[in-house]
C-alpha cells in the first residue's frame, strides 16, 4: 500500500488496522473504508482512489504496492511495483504459481518478462 495511506491506516483501531491491510485492490480499500465510515484526507483519498489520471505512476509507488490498473498478462492477478531500473518500471506477480517479473517501458508499453531461466516479450495488457 502506498506510504501515505499507510499513515492513517496504522491510527485505526487493531480490528479495523488488520482488515483494512489485508484488502488486496484499492477498490476493496475504498469498499472497506465506506462500509466501516472510515474518512482519509483528500490526498490519502486522492492515492487510493487513483488520482492522477490514467497514470498508473502519478502517485508515487513503494516496493510491494499494487499497481493501478495493471494486471499479469500470464495469470491476469494483480502486479505489484519492485521499483525503477535503467529506466523500466519493474513490477512483480504474488501469484504463487505465476511468480514473473516484468519491466515495462513508459515510453513504449512493452514489457519483458522473466518467468524461470526464460525471458521473453510481451505486450503488457491496460
């Protein structure tokens, strides 16, 4: 989850801190916060809900965040972001049967990714 939001989460009480981290998508975050009537600040609220537009990066990642919008195009589960190298975003599948890392070109989409000693090259699905 992205720093920011994590800030607030951890003043929750112990009940709600241990459900609200073990949400897996922002929306199951944003579902969660409605039902319990828990209120972020606009630019927590802003992180979760996607702000940013259609950039997945507008809003500064972590290692070990969900990536909005970006799935595995292998198993189609959520990826998570492991950080920037030369350039490429690299991010990551939990998938226990998938386990591929990816880096994806923000100028061209194309990503390449390593599932065992293989690597090879795909599009990444939006």
């Amino acid at each position: 989850m992205n720093e920011m939001i994590n800030k607030y989460i951890e003043d929750l009480e112990p009940e709600l801190r241990e459900k609200a981290m073990a949400c897996k998508t922002n929306d199951e975050l944003m579902e969660f916060l409605a039902e319990n009537d828990i209120e972020l600040p606009e630019e927590a609220l802003e992180a979760v809900s996607g702000g940013g537009g259609n950039d997945p990066y507008a809003v500064p990642l972590n290692e070990g965040d969900i990536v909005p919008g970006k799935t595995c195009p292998l198993c189609h589960e959520q990826l998570y972001y492991f950080g920037e190298r030369v350039g490429q975003h690299v991010l990551y599948c939990e998938n226990r049967a998938c386990r591929s890392y990816f880096r994806e070109s923000p100028v061209t989409s194309i990503v390449y990714f390593d599932q065992g000693s293989s690597l090879r090259r795909m599009y990444l699905h939006h």
